[in-house]
C-alpha cells in the first residue's frame, strides 16, 4: 500500500469495492428481487451455503440425528450467494440480515425464524438438549461460542479477504490479520492442551461452531493458506480437528449444500438421510465416458 487515502467527511457508495463477492456487497438491507423460499416436509427448513457457518447448522443437524434425536429432521436448501439468493424476498423474510445460514422451526405450534450461525446452534441444542455439556461447564462452553462469533470476522473478513479475495495484495492488512489469526490459533492451541474438546471433554456446540472455521484452516481448507500461516506447528489444534473430521456426522454435514469442490463432496439439497448416498453430484451428473 503506497498511496494514501484521505476519508472523505461522509461516505458515498460509488463504486464496488472489488475482488471476489463485489458484485453482491452494498450498503443497504432489503430484498432486491422476488423470490419464494421453498419447503418441504420436516420440522426444519434449513436454507444454507457450506461456508464454515453454514457447515456449523448441518453438521449440528447430523450430530443430532446420529444422536438419536429423530425430531431433528430437516430439508436442506441451497442459496447460492455468489448469484445473490440471499437478497430473494423470502430469504429477507427469515433472515433480514441476508447472510446464511437460516432456519425456519416448524416443529411448534407456530413458525419460529432462527438466524445467525451461534443462534441455531443454541436454538437447537436447547430443544434437543444435547451438545451443551454438564451444567457445570455450561458458562465455558457458552463462552467459546460466543468467543468464535466474535473471533471469526476477524480470519474471514479480514485474513480471508485480504489474502486470498481482494483484488491487490497489500502488506499492511495482511500482515494485520495474519497475527490476529496465529493470536486465535495459539489461544486454542493452548486450550486444548488441557482439554480434549475445547470446554472440557465433552463435545459441545462450542466445538461444532470453532471446527467449522479454525477445524477447516488447521486442515488447509480455508484460503489456501496452510503454510503461510504454519498451521501444523498448532499441535494440539491439529489433533482436535482430526479427531472431529473423522465424526460420520460431521463427514455427512460438511457435503450438504456444497456447491464446489469433488462432485461426490457435493449434495446440493438433503431431504432424507439416503440422499448421501443417491443425491451427491457424482450420482447425479457422472462424467461422460
């Protein structure tokens, strides 16, 4: 970064900020276009992107089920962002914010909108009651949670952007928000070298919403971004995050609404647990020959 800006005494929208997703920001809140949601049959109606906070809802949502808890059904829509699905009137309607993921609770006597990541995990784990660890270790594990909701922005928002989406690298925020990423690291790291999971040793929602962000970059997924960071030195990290890949439910949450990657990575939509099986993309679009 070698010019200077000088801010002006009040800001105007004039231009995209450029880089990856530029097309999609601006500074006003609203539907731009029309747009039913779709639903069907289960008491949820998740509509989502796998980004890490669309990875925490589905995998929570597996987690339960394995769990036993058949209640937990749940259709699983994609929204595609990068088309700007997320301004469509009834996703507004269920979340005004127009970010992913969103919920619709039809399983009461009325319909409950939940949005915000933390917020359906909560939601969830209290009607299900599961995933929140002993009551005595409820304030820690609320506390982590709470801790990823606001440590997050800061590797997507600022690392993530800066170094992988926008249009120029510049040394001054990269550098930035590398060290606050590596602080984040290093205060999990130290966490879980007297803990198996990050509130003590139980599994928790805690553990679902930090995997679904610090999980993917500790095991290079996010940003390509593995060696730069030196995610391996973060031992006790990288042992966390295996432990919690190899989950069978967290290996089903991941591929809902998976839009990228291996086609047999991808289930665009879940209706029923045999979609996993007979819905991904390689089933559905084979490559020829």
């Amino acid at each position: 970064m070698t010019d200077t800006y000088t801010p002006p005494k009040v800001w105007t929208w004039d231009a995209e900020s450029g880089g990856k997703f530029a097309n999609i920001n601006r500074p006003i809140a609203g539907a731009t276009h029309d747009k039913d949601l779709p639903r069907g049959d289960h008491p949820f109606q998740l509509y989502s992107l796998a980004t890490p906070n669309g990875v925490k809802v589905t995998v929570m949502f597996e987690e339960l089920l394995a769990a036993g808890h058949a209640g937990a059904e749940y259709d699983a829509y994609l929204i595609n962002i990068g088309e700007g699905d997320q301004f469509g009137s009834g996703f507004v309607d269920v979340n005004p914010n127009s970010k992913i993921p969103a919920l619709m609770d039809l399983s009461g006597d009325g319909e409950v909108r939940v949005f915000e990541s933390g917020a359906i995990l909560l939601h969830l784990a209290e009607k299900f009651d599961a995933f929140l660890g002993p009551k005595e270790k409820r304030a820690e594990m609320i506390s982590w949670l709470f801790w990823q909701m606001g440590s997050a922005p800061y590797l997507g928002g600022g690392f993530g952007h800066f170094y992988a989406y926008a249009p120029e690298k510049w040394e001054y925020p990269i550098n930035r928000f590398a060290m606050e990423t590596k602080r984040q690291l290093d205060v999990l790291d130290r966490q879980l070298a007297e803990n198996r999971y990050i509130a003590g040793d139980e599994y928790t929602i805690a553990d679902i919403a930090i995997w679904s962000w610090y999980g993917a970059l500790a095991l290079g997924r996010l940003y390509e971004a593995a060696e730069f960071l030196d995610v391996e030195s973060y031992e006790h990290v990288q042992r966390w995050a295996k432990e919690i890949n190899d989950r069978p439910a967290v290996k089903r949450g991941v591929k809902v609404n998976r839009a990228w990657g291996e086609p047999e990575q991808q289930l665009h939509e879940r209706h029923s647990a045999e979609d996993f099986d007979t819905k991904t993309q390689d089933k559905l679009a084979p490559e020829e020959g």
